[in-house]
C-alpha cells in the first residue's frame, strides 16, 4: 500500500506522433517522481482527436517507454482501479461530467460555426482589437433559444462558463506562482460538436478520477493550465499541484526539431544509444545536479538523487555529443557478458561468424571468439553504431582499408620486402594447423626486426595497417592471435604483393 501522501503521477500522451524526446523527458520525469517517493506512475492516452490519433503512434509511445524502462504501475495492458485508461474508452464518464455541468448552468450550448468565428475575429482584429479566441457570444441565449436551435437539429458544442474577473493562479514547482487575468481566459470549448471531449476538459476529468496529486508537463502547457484550474473550481474539485518544465532546445537554442537530428525515441534507439544513457542523458537535461554529481549514473542512482526541486527553469539545449559521451560511459561500465550481448546481434546482422579455420586458441565458439575481440577493445567499444568497423577485420577479409595509412605504411618496396620477410620467418616458426599464442608472434617480429636491423616499430607499421587496415588498433601481437595464423600468413602475403 502506498503511503496515504505518496503521489499519483501521469504521462498523458496523445498518439499523433512518435515519442519524441520532449515527451520521454516528460514521462521519466514523472516516473522518477513517482519511483523516488513510492508513488504511482499512471500510463494515459489522450486519443480523443480521433483524426490524429493512430494506432502506429500508441505502439510506437508504448514501443518507447518500455525501450526506455520506464513502466507504469497503472494504464494500458497493466491495468488499474481508475480504467479505462485509452480516453477514447471514457467517452460515457466525460458525458456524464459535462452533464453535472449542464444541469448546474456551468456549461453552455455554443452554436457557433468555425466560419461564424472566423468572421468575428476578422471583424476584431480588423477594428484593431485583440481576439482572444472567442467572444461569449451563446454565453447570452436563454435556454429557450438555446432548446429551439438544438431542436432544429443545430450542431453545438459546450464552452466552460468562466469568471470574467478575477485571477487564476497557481504556484508552479517549477517556475513558481503563475498568475493570468481572467478577463483573458476565454470560455474555450469543452465538448465538442462531434461530442467528443476536448483536451483540457478530458484532461481535468481523468487526472481528477485517477487521483493524480502532480502534473508535471512541458511548459508549452502553461497557457492551458489556468483553464483547467477553472474547470476543477466548476467541479468544486481541488486541482493538483502544476510543473512545467521548460522546452528542449536544439544546439542552435531554436526548439528541438528533426533538422537538428534524431529526436524520436525510436531513432535514438536505432543509432544504437542504450536505454541506460539515454534516460541518464534525459535526466541531466534540465536538471541541475550539482557541482560534485557524477553526471554518468544509472537509474538507481538517479532515482536516488532525483528531486523536484532540481528541475531547472531556463530551457535546455540537446546536446548530441554529450549523448554519445554518456553512451560511450554507459558501455564502458557494462560488464563482459552484458557487451557480449550488445555486440552479437550486431555481429550476426552483417552475417559475420567465427570460423575454426582461423586456429584461435581458447575461441571454441562464435561467443566465444566474440568476447575475446570485444576484451581486446577495451574501452575503444564506445559505440553500437562504430563497433563493426572496429572489429570488421577479425571477421573478414574485406575490412576497410584507410588508404593514407595503407599509402604511407605498406605501399613503399622497403615495407613490402619487410612483410614478405616476417611471412616468412612466421611460416618458418610457428607449425602449421595449430593455435598461437601473442607471445609466439612477438618473438618472430621482434627476431626478424633485428635480422633485417631495423627498429621493431618498422616491422610492426605496416604489420598493423596489412592485417587490420588501420594505424590504430589493440595491441598488434594480441590481434594476432586473434586473427590466427593461416589469416595473418595470408595478409601479409597479400600485402607483400
Ligand atoms: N495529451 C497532452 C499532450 O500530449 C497531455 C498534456 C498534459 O500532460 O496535460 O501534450
């Protein structure tokens, strides 16, 4: 049983779209809420736009908050006590509410058409006057006009009756007390003619039935948020606490939008970023931790350290690089097996599979060999998306080759008559059909450098650059071993020329 104080938050989206990362930051943020007080993290979906909500997008938001392991305690498939929790489900609970209103002369009957709107704000705004989205005109009919045109059969939706003065305000937990003149909140509509609720009235009812004690959303909510305050006060309802958290900025500190890069859950997900870092990075993202916090934690720690009251109020700006830091930091931390696990599917996806033609001493399986290439990357495996080319030459024989290094390093007579040397001397030394070990390797390079009087690194340049392709890469004799020596013969060989 929670405690009697323990909150009751929600992520309420509408499936229009994919989860953006505005959203997810949401949705953790709430999920954090409720994980470090023991409260309850409820799952909403706001599919009352019958037009725009589709069935890719539920799946997709679904799809993302599992990615990123945010579950809720109550909402779809989990079930709850305060269900349905689809607002397409509860259309029969907002009738019933917008009938309380009704009958007690809160709500009225508004017969307005889009077009007869139109009109009127022209006709303002031409006069120089400010429109502010509606003018009360059907707040004035009698109920016996009002009953003749619904007896005409006249299309109506239902509009909040609200104060025309006075103030609405609320002490925000993130921007503290927000404070709107009523005379500028109009009576916005809260049923539609289709009878389909709208969002700020459906949006009251369910957070007030489900309990919630939080609301904590985007501050593009913030204009919504007096509104709602006078639809609980038509209630008679106490409204919950409010938060809004500021936007999310791109780098250029314009709002975050896909010119800037991925900015779905889904993408992030495909660039091969971990769920660990990017809830880490969401965290930080409008969070100020403190000048002694380890910005890399997982989400123990997080929920551990997380606090309302750290919630910035100046918008953040999405930082790409950072993320793959993070990431890099995440990888760097997971144990053997569990990046053995992260690399497999990526490298069974290129169709790449160990061979025991390679004579690898202790690889006696496909994981096997895999976890003893990942132990030679160490660190160096800071990315899902960069993996394959960092080991495609363990795998294969058309690994990429960096021209410059393969120019500057093989491509020279004297170079090429080292590697036929070494080819040589390895042939000569290590018996064929079986295993060797680094040290085995060592020895000839380091044996045949000095029968041809050169320094060891002379030999080993362009041992490097004909096996892996590269200048850079773990320690030359492991890889060796690792290549095996019929491949390493081969290479050299082909290098030779
Ligand atoms: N369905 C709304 C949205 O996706 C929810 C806003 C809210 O949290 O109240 O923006």
């Amino acid at each position: 049983m929670n405690a009697p104080t323990a909150p009751r938050v929600r992520f309420a989206p509408s499936p229009t779209g994919y989860l953006h990362v505005g959203g997810a930051r949401t949705a953790l943020f709430n999920w954090l809420y409720a994980r470090s007080q023991g409260g309850t993290f409820i799952l909403r979906i706001e599919d009352t736009d019958q037009e725009r909500s589709t069935e890719a997008s539920y799946a997709a938001i679904l799809r993302g908050m599992e990615w990123l392991g945010l579950n809720w305690d109550e909402g779809p498939h989990a079930g709850g006590p305060c269900g349905p929790y689809l607002q397409s489900e509860r259309l029969d609970i907002y009738r019933d509410h917008l009938k309380q209103l009704a009958d007690e002369g809160k709500a009225y009957r508004c017969f307005c058409t889009g077009d007869d709107l139109t009109a009127r704000e022209k006709a303002v705004t031409d006069a120089g006057g400010q429109w502010e989205g509606y003018d009360g005109k059907c707040r004035g009919l009698s109920a016996e006009e009002s009953a003749a045109l619904v007896a005409a059969g006249t299309p109506h939706a239902w509009r909040l009756h609200t104060p025309a003065e006075g103030v609405t305000f609320w002490y925000d937990l993130v921007v503290d007390k927000r404070e709107f003149q009523n005379a500028v909140l109009v009576d916005r509509v809260i049923v539609k003619a289709d009878g389909f609720p709208t969002y700020q009235f459906a949006c009251v009812v369910d957070d007030h039935l489900m309990g919630i004690t939080h609301v904590l959303r985007g501050d593009d909510h913030v204009s919504n948020t007096p509104f709602q305050i006078l639809i609980y006060g038509a209630f008679g309802w106490t409204p919950p606490k409010f938060g809004h958290m500021p936007m999310i900025l791109g780098p250029d500190r314009k709002r975050l939008s896909k010119r800037h890069g991925a900015t779905s859950v889904d993408e992030f997900a495909t660039m091969g970023i971990l769920p660990a870092a990017m809830v880490n990075y969401l965290a930080l993202l409008g969070w100020s931790i403190g000048a002694s916090g380890d910005e890399v934690m997982d989400v123990a720690a997080i929920v551990k350290k997380f606090s309302l009251k750290k919630i910035n109020n100046a918008p953040a700006a999405f930082d790409y690089d950072k993320l793959a830091h993070i990431n890099a930091e995440h990888i760097k931390r997971l144990s053997p097996a569990q990046r053995l696990e992260l690399a497999k599917p990526i490298i069974a996806g290129r169709g790449w599979a160990w061979d025991p033609a390679w004579l690898v001493a202790g690889a006696d399986s496909g994981d096997a060999y895999l976890a003893r290439v990942l132990a030679t990357l160490g660190n160096r495996f800071s990315s899902l998306v960069t993996l394959p080319e960092r080991v495609g030459f363990f795998y294969g024989e058309d690994f990429a080759i960096e021209q410059a290094d393969w120019d500057e390093h093989v491509a020279t007579d004297a170079a090429r008559g080292r590697l036929a040397e070494l080819a040589g001397a390895l042939e000569a030394a290590l018996p064929a059909g079986q295993a060797h070990a680094a040290t085995a390797f060592e020895q000839v390079v380091r044996a045949t450098a000095e029968k041809l009087g050169v320094p060891a690194g002379d030999l080993i340049h362009p041992c490097r650059v004909a096996l892996t392709g590269q200048t850079r890469s773990a320690g030359i004799f492991e890889v060796m071993e690792l290549v095996g020596a019929p491949r390493v013969l081969a290479r050299l060989r082909r290098a030779a020329g």
